[in-house]
C-alpha cells in the first residue's frame, strides 16, 4: 500500500444545500396551496338553508340578501293606504319580518346576518297600513230653498237650523268618512203666493212706495177722508229726513214697511251691499220712527233667491204687486185710474207712490180709485191684514215682525 494515500471524510454539514432544500421548499408550497385552497374550497361551499319551507343551496357565509336572489323570495313591505282604501304611497306599510330558527332578526341582525348553513328562514311580507286619523264634529249648514216661482208675496216657511256629524278624517289625504249623523240640518224654506182671503171676501190693498216726502200728508189726508188705511214702504234714506210724518202714517192707522235704504237695484249691488241695505233700513224705521218691520218691497221689484241669501236673516217677508199703476210715467190722473181699477181680483195689491218724483197725479187720482174700486165690491185692508187672512201664511209673518227665532241659523248657500 501506497503509504502516502490517505482517505479523505466529509463532514455532512459541508454537504452543498440546493436541491435538497429545493424539494423541501416545494413540498411546502404544495402543502401550503392544498391548504389554502382547501379553505377556499371550505369557504366558498354551498350549505343548505330552508327557505319558507324549502331547501336551497347557497354559498357558505352568504348575506341575507343573497339568500333572497338565490331563493327568489324577495320580501316586500306593505302598503300605505287611506281610509277610504286609495293607495297613498307603495311600501309605505309594515317592514318585512325576518324570522331565523324560530328568532325574529332586528334590522341590524338582518344585515349583519351570514348564512352558516341548515338554518330554517321564514320570510313574511310587511302588512298593509291604514293612515292614522281621528274623529271630528263637522257643523253642516242649513241650505236656502227658493220658492217654485216668485208671487205676490214670498216669505219664510221655515227658518234654518245647523246639522250636526262626526266623520273620521284621515291624517295624510285628508278624505273624511261618515261616522254618524248627530243631528240632520234643516234647510231654510221660502214660499210664495198671491193671498186671497180664506173667507171668500172681496178685498184689495193700496200701497205706496219711495216716501216718506211732501206728498205724503196729502194722501194720508184722502185716506182719512175715505175711511182706507194703506201700506206705505218707505225708503231709510227718506225716514231719516221725514221721521214725522213717518209716525204719522201709522198713526193714521195705516201700517208701514221697507222699502231698502236708498232704491238700489239688488241684482246689481254685492252680498255686503243689499245685506246693509236691508239692515240698515229696518235700524232707521226702528230708531227714527219706533217701527219694527221684517217687511220689505225690493225696489224695482227685483229679489231672488240669492237677494234672500243676502239679507242675513234680516227679513221675513217681500211683497212686490198685482196691480201697477204706471204713475212713474205720469201718465195722467185718468191713466192712472184706468190702470188701478181694471181687471181688479181679490187679493190684488196695487202699486202707486208718495215719493220719489211728482206725484201730483195720485193725489189727484186717489179718490176717484177708491170709490170706483168699492163700487166694484172691493174692501180695502193693509199687506198685513191680506197675509193673515190667508191660511197659507204663516201667523208670526202676517204680523209682519218676525226675526229668526234664537237657535236657527240664516244659510248662506242656496240649495240646487
């Protein structure tokens, strides 16, 4: 043997690293991805939940809301309905109730919610709301009722009273429901009529407009003289100058009534204006003459329904004519003879005036009317005394003062 061969040791810790290490860093890459990827796998597997009562398949740690797509259950609010049932506003009702293993979820749970897997979910739909509202008197007012056709007179049949109701109102719509009827309104009913007397008598009623003036005294005078008392409507303007001879007249034994304060024409002038001028004419025959009337004559004779509505109450009665004796256009004593004798019906009012103009011609005329008319069998009584000798009248309007009673109410509609 070679004496100068000497074997050579390694130490294992000098051995080079590479392809070991190499393998070993591989192997736990392949360890490491098997790892993760069997997480991802555990993360992202389906789990089965039951959804109103039937099972579905959904990604593990799924959202609510997931579920709802997957299951095709959406759920729905309820409605916001009125009291009557119109539809105010679409899922304006009830939240939808979520319901987990038997455990109603709070919005919050719902939203925070992540799907484990076997739960039993029970989705219901939010329920339909009724609006809130409340229950409240309405006061309903009394309705005018216009006569069929405007006669001689027309007058209250019935004063008006208020009705009473409860209804429910609902808060947002504002509709209102019936509840129940407390008290049912009674409307205000006008009638009409050309009086007659009930007992068959043969009369007829002179009356005079637009005065008191000058010319007053003279017919009151003939009137005395004949032994005829007449129904003088008298404008307020005019009392307030002729308060004396105003008196006067009733102390004649004739009766007087209104004729508005200044002659206006009523189907021209406002609400306001024929209510002051009704108003106010009755003030001044009470203040400047002691009379009280509920009495007028429209001047012109024009008053409807609506002048009725306008008057506020104030009036019971208004008598316009039968007869007109056309002395306005001052025609002639003759004309004016002719006019108020001829075609003469009992009951008949006659229309001539003592104020206003000249009236020169009634004066003139006057006698002569009252006998040819007597000759014809007539009796001569005022507006007053013709509406209480017919049935059809009421008593407290014949007396001619008849303000609406206390606890009725004077509408300010008229009925269609």
């Amino acid at each position: 043997m070679d004496e100068s061969y000497q074997p050579q040791f390694y130490d294992v810790d000098d051995e080079p690293h590479g392809p070991r290490w190499l393998f070993v860093l591989l192997a736990l890459v392949v360890v490491a991805g098997l790892a993760v990827g069997g997480v991802w796998f555990w993360l992202h597997r389906d789990v089965r939940v039951t959804i109103n009562g039937r099972s579905v398949d959904i990604m593990y740690h799924s959202s609510l809301e997931d579920v709802y797509v997957a299951s095709g259950v959406v759920p729905m609010p309820g409605d916001l309905y009125s009291i009557s049932g119109n539809l105010i506003e679409a899922g304006g009702g009830e939240r939808y109730s979520i319901v987990l293993n038997g455990t109603p979820l709070s919005d919050a749970e719902q939203q925070a919610y992540r799907i484990e897997g076997y739960e039993s979910i029970s989705i219901r739909d939010g329920g339909d709301v009724t609006e809130d509202s409340e229950v409240v008197e309405r006061v309903a007012p009394p309705l005018l009722v216009p006569p069929d056709r405007v006669r001689a007179v027309t007058f209250v049949r019935q004063w008006g009273v208020p009705g009473v109701s409860r209804v429910q109102v609902g808060s947002i719509s504002g509709e209102e429901i019936l509840v129940e009827v407390v008290q049912e309104p009674q409307n205000c009913i006008l009638d009409s009529v050309n009086p007659v007397p009930s007992d068959g008598r043969k009369v007829v009623v002179l009356t005079f407009d637009d005065g008191p003036s000058s010319y007053t005294a003279d017919i009151l005078a003939i009137l005395k003289e004949k032994g005829v008392r007449a129904t003088f409507f008298c404008l307020g303007s005019s009392v307030e100058s002729w308060p004396e001879t105003t008196a006067a007249i009733e102390a004649a034994g004739c009766e007087v009534m209104s004729h508005t304060m200044n002659h206006w024409n009523h189907y021209a002038t406002t609400q306001e204006e024929t209510y002051a001028e009704t108003a106010e004419a009755f003030e001044v025959l009470r203040d400047y003459a002691g009379i009280n009337t509920t009495v007028i004559r429209p001047p012109y004779g024009n008053w409807n329904e609506y002048c009725w509505r306008s008057s506020g109450g104030t009036m019971s009665a208004s008598v316009i004519w039968n007869i007109d004796s056309l002395d306005w256009e001052l025609p002639g004593a003759e004309a004016i003879i002719a006019n108020c004798t001829t075609g003469v019906s009992s009951g008949d009012i006659i229309l001539m005036h003592d104020g206003g103009g000249d009236r020169s011609q009634d004066i003139e005329a006057l006698s002569q009317i009252i006998d040819k008319l007597r000759e014809q069998g007539f009796e001569f009584i005022t507006v007053s005394e013709l509406m209480a000798s017919d049935y059809r009248i009421p008593e407290e309007v014949a007396r001619q003062y008849a303000p609406m009673p206390e606890g009725y109410e004077w509408p300010t509609e008229v009925a269609e």
